[in-house]
C-alpha cells in the first residue's frame, strides 16, 4: 500500500484487533518504516548534485536502537551529543566515521572515546579547543574534527528553538569581524580542524534564514582556506532542523526545498569542493509516527467537553508545555480500530498526568469520543517516544514498528515494550533504605 494514510488506517485496524493497545496497554506508539525509508530517499535525492554527502540522523529525535539500526541499514549515520547517545548509535551498528559528536559540555572522558574510536567530533568553543588539542597529543586519532559556528543570524518563531542568536548557547559566535578574523586565526593555527559545522535551522525558522547561516560558515571555509592557502576545511557539516507541518498530512517543506534555497543562497556547497554532511530529524521521522490512546473517561465540565485518556505530558511533553508551538493533530476510531462514524464534537483531549495542563489539545473538532474509543495522534515520530517525562511515575509507552503489504496486511515488530511497574520501583530506589543515625549516647 503505497499511501501512508492508508497504511495508517490499516495499522490501527491491526493494532486493535491483536490487542497491541489494551486496557493493560492503554497508549502505544506506532511507527511506519517504508515511510521513514520514503523520506530517506527523498533527502538522498534532493542533495544528490552534491558529490560527496553523508547523511546523519539526529539521535535525540529517535533514541531506540532498534530504529537506528535500521536508520543505520538505510546508509545513514548519526550525531550523537551524549555518551548514552553515543553508546545506542555503537550498538546500532553505525561505524565509527559515520558517528559525529556534538554538544555544548562534553566531558574529558567523552572526548577521549570520541577520539579513540575515530568518531568526527565538533567543538563547541574555545575552551573546548584547548581541551582537544591537549588529548590529541595522547591519542593517535583518525577522529575527523570540526568547530561549531554560530552565524548569529536571528531567531525564528519559537526563540527556545532557536540556535543562532546572540543568546544561545551553541557554537562560537560570528559576532563581529572582530570575532570572526579571531576564529579563522584560531582554526588556520591548527590544521588538524578541517570542517566546520552551522546549525541554524530548527522548528519554526525560515528556510531563507537557515540556508544564510550555511551560507556563513561556507564563507567562513573559503577565508580559513584562503588563510592557509590551501584546502584545510574539506567538510562542511549544515545540520538539519527542516521545520515540519503539524496542521495536516502534507510533507511541506520538502527536503527539495530546503536544497534548493540553500543553492541559492550558497552555489558553493554544491560546487563539489567540500563533503557535506547533514543531520536531520524531525523531519526525516515525525509524520512517520503516531501515538494511540485509549479513551478512560468523557465527562463535560461547564461548557467544555473532555475526552481522557493514556496519552499526555508522559509523551508529548513539549505539546503539553508549549501547545501553540507544538500543536498535534488527533483522529478519532472505534474501539475495533476502524475509523469512528459519530457525530462531530468538540472535545478537549486530556491526559493521565495529575495536574490541569495535561492536555493534547483542546476544541479538536472530531467524532465524538466515547470510553473505549482510540484516539490517534499523529506526527509524533520524532522526540515524542524518545523524550519521556516520568511525571506521576507512569510507565514508558511501548513502541511498535509496521509494514503494510499489498494485500493490506500489517506486519508488527516490537521496538521497546511497555515499561513495567517492577522497573518503575527498581528506578526509583526500591532496595535502598535510608538510616540516620542515633545521637551519640543516646
């Protein structure tokens, strides 16, 4: 089946019917991996002009290693900006030089794996620098080693997105000219730097004004370069951030896009002079996933209408917190799996948490949701199954992968199973006993 949505529908119908959502599972989240692999391909072909690419997946978008070793079996690569992240993308299978590491405070034992396995690393400032230069007199490293810029280019519609201001912490900044001759200084004087790495785009910024942070560091490249004279930056790592549309099924904007403003915004990148590396997300993974609920209670208070269910701050912690920014669409079925044929309704859909803004979204104008019923939220394959929240100690929501065949017929492979109650108690210290000790001479 090649449309998504019709594997979508075909994917709840199964779920339902082998009870992989259940009242002693009551949220579940699925996953359609010939979408993912769609996506893949059309990010492969939109940068296709550029010779030499390497494409990496973000890891904190998708940290379950059973979905990046897939990624990993697609040809991707990973950045990873932890060592729990680095130590999934290892067993995922993805080489060493297919790893990149990113991140603002990484530790001397971070870096010292990073460059012992020959993982490329980006350094995120100065102190950072010095730091690197000193272990890369221990070890003898292959790790490829770049400085993350930050092109100060502004903000984008949700400003705690956004990674290229005056007020973030990413990278070192482009302040000046001043601090600009500063840092091609500082990287001509240490040829073993040889790429440099933006990351200006995110979720709710402007394709124009991502593509013109690219455009920074590429400028940036050609004065190291010019510097030196020689070819000292060969790689050139723009990051991902692609925003993605939460308002319907639509996939806009496109990675072809995306590659076509930066393009024109920096021919350079295209020129076939530097490897450039990408490392996307949200919108490689995000409309590849959604979440499934099982609808508790319904009750009406004053005038507004509440569907509650399994699926809330535990899951879609950003969307709870940051509604306006992270708004998600909900369909509404049956308890069978088949789509719901009620009257439509204006409901507020409700989680588990127990505090008042625990809520998916509200006024979704649906088929009226009953006890019973599955409510589906979509868009939540990126972040929404790797950035759990442990509010009211509610377990982590399985996760499901699926493929849909010709004939319609759904195929299910566990990701992660549903976090038990014995493992909620071994987390929160059950064996540990805590003494004060009596007062002497008591």
């Amino acid at each position: 089946m090649a449309d998504f949505v019709d594997r979508r529908y075909a994917a709840v119908q199964s779920m339902a019917q082998q009870n992989l959502i259940s009242p002693d599972q009551p949220a579940v989240g699925i996953v359609d991996l010939e979408a993912i692999r769609d996506q893949i391909e059309s990010l492969n072909w939109a940068f296709a002009s550029i010779p030499d690419t390497m494409h990496m997946v973000a890891c904190k978008s998708v940290t379950l290693v059973p979905l990046l070793r897939f990624l990993a079996d697609q040809g991707m690569g990973c950045e990873v900006a932890s060592p729990g992240e680095f130590a999934m993308a290892e067993a995922a299978g993805f080489p060493a030089d297919r790893i990149v590491l990113d991140s603002p405070a990484k530790t001397l034992a971070e870096i010292r794996h990073c460059l012992t396995v020959g993982a490329a690393m980006n350094i995120d400032s100065y102190q950072e620098m010095a730091r690197v230069e000193r272990l890369r007199e221990e070890i003898d490293t292959a790790s490829v080693i770049g400085v993350r810029v930050n092109p100060v280019v502004g903000s984008g519609s949700i400003g705690e997105m956004s990674t290229a201001t005056t007020t973030t912490k990413f990278g070192i900044p482009l302040i000046d000219e001043a601090s600009r001759e500063e840092l091609v200084d500082a990287i001509a004087a240490r040829p073993w730097i040889t790429q440099l790495h933006v990351h200006s785009g995110s979720q709710g910024i402007p394709l124009e004004l991502a593509a013109e942070g690219i455009s920074r560091i590429v400028a940036l490249a050609e004065s190291v370069n010019e510097k030196v004279g020689r070819q000292q930056i060969v790689r050139l790592d723009i990051g991902g951030g692609l925003s993605v549309n939460f308002t319907s099924d639509e996939i806009t904007p496109t990675y072809h896009d995306y590659a076509d403003v930066i393009e024109k915004t920096a021919p350079e990148l295209f020129s076939g002079k530097y490897t450039v590396l990408t490392e996307f997300g949200r919108s490689l993974l995000a409309k590849a996933g959604s979440i499934a609920t099982i609808i508790e209670y319904t009750k009406k208070v004053g005038q507004r209408d509440f569907a509650i269910g399994h699926a809330g701050a535990q899951t879609a912690t950003r969307t709870v917190f940051m509604p306006k920014s992270w708004p998600l669409r909900v369909s509404a079925f049956q308890g069978d799996g088949t789509p719901s044929r009620t009257e439509n309704r204006i409901q507020d859909l409700a989680g588990p948490c127990c505090f008042s803004g625990d809520m998916i979204g509200r006024e979704y104008v649906i088929p009226e949701l009953a006890p019973g019923d599955i409510a589906l939220i979509h868009d939540t394959g990126a972040y929404y199954f790797s950035t759990p929240f442990a509010y009211n100690a509610l377990p982590r929501i399985p996760v499901y992968a699926y493929t849909v065949d010709d004939a319609g017929e759904v195929t299910w492979t566990t990701i992660r199973r549903q976090q038990t109650i014995a493992e909620i108690l071994a987390e929160a210290g059950e064996d540990v006993r805590l003494e004060v000790p009596a007062p002497a001479g008591s």
